[in-house]
C-alpha cells in the first residue's frame, strides 16, 4: 500500500476526486443526480469485482444482495417509520446475513454451479417482492416515506464520500494480505489450499464483505429515489450492467469497477435519444473493451504506466 500513495494512480484519483467534489458549484442538478447513482453503482461493482476479480468467483446474482439491503431499508422505513440512518444500518446488516446464508452453501460448489446458486438466489427475491405485495409493493414498487435530504448538492456530496470510503477500503483489502490469499484461491486454489491457506474462509469473508458494501449502497440509493422497484435494484438487466461494468473498468482493480460504473451510466444516460440505439452502442463498446483490452479501461491504463 506504501507504494500506492507514490504512485501516479493515487494522484490521479486524488485529482478526480477534487475536482469530482467541486462539480456541485458549477454543474446542473440534472447531471448531479446522474453522477449520484453512478457513485452507487461504482460500489455496487467494486464490490462484485472483490468477489469475482480476486476469489474468482462467479457470482450472477449481484442485485440479490443489492435488493435484500435496499428492501429490508425501505420496509423498515415504509412500515414502522424508523429513522433513515437506521433503516440504513439494519439493511446492511440483513444483505450481511443473506450473504452469509446464500454463501455457505454456494461456497461449497465450484464452478458455474455458485453463479447459478446466486443467479436463483435472485429470481427468489424477485418472486418474494410479487408475492409478498402487501409489504413489498409488488410489481408496482415500494413508496419510501423519508429521504436522506432533497439537497441535490448534499446528496452528491453523500454518494462521492460513500464511493470514495469504499473505493479505499475495498482496495485497501486486495492489496492486504487477506487479498492476495483470494487472489491465489482464485487462480489455482488447489495449490493455494496445498500451501496452507484456508480458501473457504477466506472466499466466505470477501462474500461477506461484498454482501456488505453491497446492502449499505443499496440502501442508500432507495432513500435517495425515495421508492425500491424490481427494476432498479433486483432485476437480472441491473446485475448485468454491474458485472459489466467491473469488467469494463478492469477486473482485479477495484477502482477501475467504480469507471466502468460511471461510464454505463453517464454513456447510456447521454445516449437515451437514441433510443433502442443506446443499447446497443453501450454494448458494442463494452464487447469491443472485452476483446481489445481484457484488463480494462484502468488496467489498460496501468500496463501502459508499467511499460514507460
């Protein structure tokens, strides 16, 4: 980590965030709200990016960890009135438990059969919500009473220092010790379990962690829409753009997660007159990306920094 403060990624996204924080006195509140989600969604990727670029693991499902935080949240808030703060705290905490549920046993499979587990461990919330109606809202989506604040500029300020604390911790922890294990276990984890290390406890903690960031961004974000729908924090389409966004930014680099999360959004955002068009511009940059440069926008840009 002592290398990263020296280096000229560390002072080009110290750059990015200074400016990023000053982008409240000089632009719209439209492209503030835009940015806003983009933040979530940056942690939403960093934090499957942990999961799947360093312990290797395959995980299809990663709005059922992002809807079980953000409906938990807004339930709590929509039925009983509790304090948003806490609404917040509470469905973290439930996408922590879910995810340790959803992993011990998906953990013991290899292979497709965890991205299936977690693939159907999504389709499950997605008939809860339906079923359960009169709690969840069905179809037609959860109504959240409260909101963080109707300050644009304030919840700007909230998402960037949400996905900058993120960003630090959940790179901190691939360059520890504990990140170098997942990335062993995830390259040859016979050898690495030959070597020693335990690569359950070691895979179940990244699970947890994500399971972590995951529920708190989730959650956050429906009290800045101030309503949770299927269709923005479960549906399949939502846990595509996730995984292809940390792939676009560049797998097994946590910051190049939150990129390829803003990028989706700004671009497809900017790209909506086009209409059906949008999509597949979006798509055909994103399969180009996969192809030319399979580390990503930022492990592209780093392999260049390495070779000068």
């Amino acid at each position: 980590m002592a290398a990263f403060f020296k280096s000229r990624l560390f002072f080009v996204s110290l750059a990015i965030v200074v400016i990023a924080a000053t982008l409240p006195f000089y632009v719209s509140g439209y492209v503030l709200g835009l940015l806003t989600v983009a933040y979530y969604f940056g942690v939403f990727a960093m934090s499957w990016d942990l999961l799947f670029g360093f312990a290797g693991e395959v995980n299809f499902g990663p709005t059922f960890l992002i809807g079980v935080g953000a409906y938990t949240a807004g339930i709590l808030n929509n039925q009983y009135g509790w304090s948003v703060y806490l609404c917040v705290a509470l469905g973290a905490l439930a996408a922590v438990i879910a995810g340790l549920v959803l992993a011990l046993p998906a953990l013991r499979v290899r292979g497709p059969y965890f991205g299936l587990t977690t693939l159907v461990a999504v389709l499950i919330l997605q008939n809860f919500v339906v079923v359960f109606a009169d709690l969840t809202g069905g179809e037609i989506g959860l109504t959240i009473p409260d909101v963080i604040t109707i300050d644009p500029n304030v919840n700007y300020w909230i998402a960037l220092g949400f996905m900058v604390i993120s960003a630090a911790i959940l790179y901190g922890l691939s360059q520890s010790p504990i990140g170098l294990v997942l990335q062993a276990s995830g390259q040859d984890p016979v050898q690495a379990g030959a070597l020693g290390f335990n690569i359950v406890k070691h895979k179940l903690a990244a699970f947890i962690v994500s399971a972590f960031f995951s529920g708190l961004s989730g959650a956050l974000l429906v009290f800045y829409f101030g309503t949770a729908s299927v269709g923005t924090v479960i549906d399949i389409a939502v846990g595509v753009n996730v995984i292809v966004a940390a792939v676009l930014g560049g797998r097994r680099t946590v910051l190049g997660a939150a990129l390829g999360a803003i990028f989706l959004i700004v671009a497809g955002e900017f790209l909506r007159p086009t209409g059906e068009l949008a999509t597949f511009i979006v798509s055909a940059v994103a399969l180009l990306v996969v192809l030319f440069f399979p580390g990503g926008f930022l492990g592209a840009a780093l392999s260049r920094e390495g070779r000068s």
